[in-house]
C-alpha cells in the first residue's frame, strides 16, 4: 500500500468519525441545554462548522502567500532507502507542513 492509499484510509476512517460526531455534539448540545436556551446554544454548535471552514481557508491562503522556499531548505536528495521503498512520502514544503501540523493539534 502506497502513501496516497493509506491517505484515502486514514482520512475515510476519519471521515467516519466526524461524520458520527456531527449529529451526536448537536444531540447533546440539544438534550443538556435549558429549553431558554436550546435554539442559541444549537445554533451555536453549527455555526461553528462553518468559521472552522472559514480559518482553515485562511491559514491555508497565510501560509501559502508568507512562507518562502528556498532551494537551501529542501533536502538535496532522497535517502537510498526512500528510492527503495515505492511508498515512502517525499519531503513536503513548510507551507504545507505547518497547515497540517496545526490541524493536528486540538487547540
């Protein structure tokens, strides 16, 4: 299995995952709120889908248009072991590493 595989993987079994948990937060959100506040809170739980969508563009497009590669930083050539393995993933540019790398993190 190659990298792009286990990508397609990881992110459907993710994909799982978030798309159990959508209904649940609303669900929850809906059965411990205060009837007063039921609609606000609700509300507040699916709009925040959508400024999460709004800030990943964002960073996307920062890190996209402020970070610069230089030749220096990329590593000049592929360990032998890589050219041996058909999956093992090149070495990806900070505008791309450190979007990622912030999506992991849960703050």
């Amino acid at each position: 299995m190659n990298i792009w595989q286990q990508m397609m993987l990881f992110r459907f079994i993710m994909g799982m995952g978030v798309g159990g948990e959508y209904p649940m937060a609303s669900t929850i959100t809906a059965e411990s709120s205060a009837p007063q506040d039921r609609g606000r809170n609700l509300a507040a739980v699916f709009s925040m889908q959508g400024v999460g969508r709004v800030l990943c563009a964002l960073m996307l497009m920062v890190s996209a248009f402020t970070i610069k590669v230089s030749p220096l930083s990329l590593p000049p050539s592929l360990p032998s072991y890589a050219l041996a393995h058909p999956s093992f993933p090149p070495s990806l540019p900070p505008s791309l590493r450190i979007p990622t790398g912030s999506g992991v993190s849960p703050f």
